[in-house]
C-alpha cells in the first residue's frame, strides 16, 4: 500500500472530503497507534507502513494507551470530538489492516484493548453488481459483523 493509496482509500470508504482531512486523520491515528502499540508490535506494524507514517508510528511512546485514551489522543491530534474520532480511527484502522498480512493482523487485534479492535480480517467490500443485489446484501451482512467500539450503536 502507498500513502497515496491510502487517502484514496479514506476518501472512498469513509467519505473524506479531501486529502488534507484524510491525512490529518492518518497521522492522528498512527501518532496515537504509537502510543497504545507495545514497542515491538509497533516496530512491527512500523515496517508494513508506507512512508512517512513508520516514523510517526515509532515517535509514540509505546505505553499501552487504552480504549477510551486512544480516542482521546486521536481527536485531539485532529482536533475533532469524540465521535469522529472514532470514526477516524475505525477508518484509519480497517483501511490498514486490509493491507497487513494475516499473521500481523491477528497479532495486532490481540495487542489492542478491545475498544479499538477492528475485524482482524480485510473488511469486505461489496462488489458491484448489476441485478438483483444479493452481493450488497452479503456485504452489509460482513460489515455489520465487525466489532463496535463499546457505546458505538449498530446499524440496525
């Protein structure tokens, strides 16, 4: 995955309204990543990023933030509220983890403190289809499978 890759990926799948917000919402997340990652998950996470966000992961302090920190830190690196950063995060964190191999997701999904999991798998994405819509149907049933931050409502 490239950097630019990855805004793109935000505007699409989040519905950032331009690059800049996009990149203000990675680095906030990766900077507090860094924060919450025990130095050798993200050292490891680190080698998978695309430049420049391997850096800004490694400047945390690696000190084991947890759930409700970690949104804290992401909203006040962005300078949103509580509820978007959450959105900021969840975002951030499934547009990165459909790009780590399994074993790091796994290993990754075990590290963080619940409120922050996201699936350990690649969220999936509903292809397009033209007819009758059984394929958006089967992935809005994959989305709404993925863990919710506690106090998040579901789509339902």
């Amino acid at each position: 995955m490239s950097y630019d890759s990855l805004l793109n990926d935000l505007i699409q799948r989040a519905g950032f309204p331009s690059r800049e917000e996009a990149s203000t919402a990675v680095h906030g997340v990766v900077d507090a990543l860094g924060d919450a990652l025990a130095p050798d998950d993200a050292a490891a996470l680190a080698e998978a990023l695309p430049p420049p966000l391997g850096s800004v992961l490694m400047r945390g302090s690696q000190s084991g933030l947890g759930g409700d920190g970690f949104y804290d830190r992401v909203g006040a690196r962005a300078d949103v509220g509580p509820d978007v950063a959450q959105h900021h995060a969840r975002a951030v964190l499934e547009a990165i983890a459909q790009d780590l191999p399994a074993p790091l997701r796994q290993r990754l999904a075990g590290a963080l403190p619940n409120a922050m999991n996201v699936a350990p798998a690649p969220p999936t994405r509903a292809p397009r289809t033209r007819g009758n819509g059984k394929a958006r149907a089967s992935a809005s049933r994959a989305a709404a499978a993925i863990p919710r931050p506690a106090g998040e409502p579901s789509d339902k």
